[in-house]
C-alpha cells in the first residue's frame, strides 16, 4: 500500500532529462507523474527483470480485456528498473472507504466483484503460482527445515484449476475513475488456485482490518459459492511464502503462527 507525498525532483532518463513529480511510495517502488503518464521506479536493491516481470504481468492482463493501465515501456531511470505506463487519474477504494467507512461493504463490493473477472481468466502465460510459492517457502529464513517440507508437502496435495491470480488484490491496488475501476501493481501476479489468492487479500487485510477482513472472506464465499473451509486451507502455505517478503510493516509472528497451527 502506498502513501501519497507531493514535490519535484529531477531524474535522468528515457530521453532526457526531465521533471517528474513524485505521486506515491511503497514498498517496491517510488511512483511518478510524467506527461500525464506513471513511471514506476523500483528500488535500487530490486534486479532489473522486475520491471520487465510486471510489465508482462499486466500485457496479459490487459490482453484478457481487464481494466489495467496500457504499458508503454520498460526501461531504467539512474540505473533502476522502471515502467512508463498509462496515467489513471482517481482515488483508490482504499482511499474513499477510509474516507466512508460505514460503506465499506459498497466498495469491498465492488472489489470482489473485480477479483472474481480476474479469476475467470484462464492463461499459461504468467509463472505457476505453485513455483512461485515454493520458491518463497524455501527462500524464508524464519521457517525450519520440517516446516518448509509440511508447507510444500500440503501444497502439492491440493488440487485446482488454474487460473489468473493478481496475488495482491485488495482496495488500495484499485483505482475509481469516472465509472470505472483500474486494477494496479501486477508484480504478484500468478496462474493457480482462485482460492489462494482469496486468502492472500484475506491475509493482507486481516492485518491492519481484521473486521474488514472478515466482511471480505464473507462477501466473496456468498458471491462465489467457494467455502471458508476450503480458503482456509491456503493458509499455512500463503502465511510462510508472504514471510520471504521482508515487508516492514508485516508482523511476522502472527505469519508464524499460522504456519505452527499447521506445522507442529
């Protein structure tokens, strides 16, 4: 989730040299405005292939005829990996619930809603999500040995259909323009199980909204007909990817625990 700061600064880049406003930061990237278009600079400490990991991710979403910004290019700017793509002028769900939290079921409407298109796009030209996840698992320094193998072992005994899988879908990555909704940062993105990808926006939300998480997982098994039990089951194996993340704001010990409840 980013958090918005205004001012200028001067990169060198693309062409020239250029005045670029800086609209937002997170965890992986600084965002800013350019000729009414988005540069998404990564941090320095991410590879070059980031930007062009993405990228890709988001051509086939928006090859599949869902709502994301058109990619212009791919390139660096001072030696980061970065993305030119099309500018969506509006506010994210996040943003206007927080703003009118007693509607907060209107706008997670509206996102799972959103979530279950980009479920019924069938695809193999983005990473399985199952490697994915088990590189994660394997790269996570507070899981031991045994608690590795159960997470891995658990994951591939569960069966599914593949599917496209934003893999960080929640209000804040979904902007309101006009009539419309843009979906934002496909980094995350994999093909595999729908219901992995439900409990890793459960995930997500339940540590900062736990109230809101709950109202989610209860409007998305209404619309879909998916069961919590088999959402649930994601759990373990989503908790001990997302702890190859190192995100600063992430507790890990609730991660942790999750997987333990699981992986004695």
């Amino acid at each position: 989730m980013c958090t918005n700061k205004d001012r200028s600064i001067i990169i060198r880049g693309v062409r020239k040299i250029e005045q670029l406003t800086k609209i937002a930061e997170g965890n992986t990237a600084t965002i800013y405005l350019r000729n009414n278009q988005v540069v998404k600079v990564f941090h320095a400490y991410f590879p070059k292939s980031e930007a062009r990991y993405e990228a890709a991710n988001q051509e086939v979403a928006y090859s599949s005829g869902l709502p994301v910004p058109k990619i212009i290019e791919v390139t660096s700017l001072d030696g980061n990996p970065a993305i030119i793509m099309e500018y969506v002028n509006g506010s994210t769900l996040g943003e206007l619930m927080l703003d009118n939290i007693h509607e907060a079921r209107y706008y997670l409407n509206i996102a799972v809603d959103i979530q279950r298109k980009i479920h019924l796009v069938k695809t193999d030209s983005i990473e399985p999500m199952t490697l994915k996840l088990k590189r994660q698992i394997e790269f996570a320094e507070k899981l031991n040995e045994k608690q590795k193998a159960c997470l891995i072992e658990k994951m591939n005994q569960i069966t599914f259909e593949n599917r496209l899988c934003h893999g960080d879908l929640h209000v804040f990555n979904l902007i309101q323009t006009g009539r419309h909704v843009a979906i934002i940062d496909w980094v995350d993105a994999s093909v595999g199980d729908v219901r992995a990808d439900v409990y890793r926006t459960y995930l997500l939300y339940a540590q900062h909204y736990p109230e809101i998480a709950e109202e989610y997982l209860n409007l998305y098994t209404e619309k879909s007909g998916i069961s919590k039990e088999d959402i649930l089951e994601w759990a373990p194996i989503i908790a001990g990817a997302r702890l190859a993340e190192f995100v600063p704001t992430e507790d890990s010990s609730r991660l942790l625990q999750i997987v333990q409840d699981y992986c004695t």
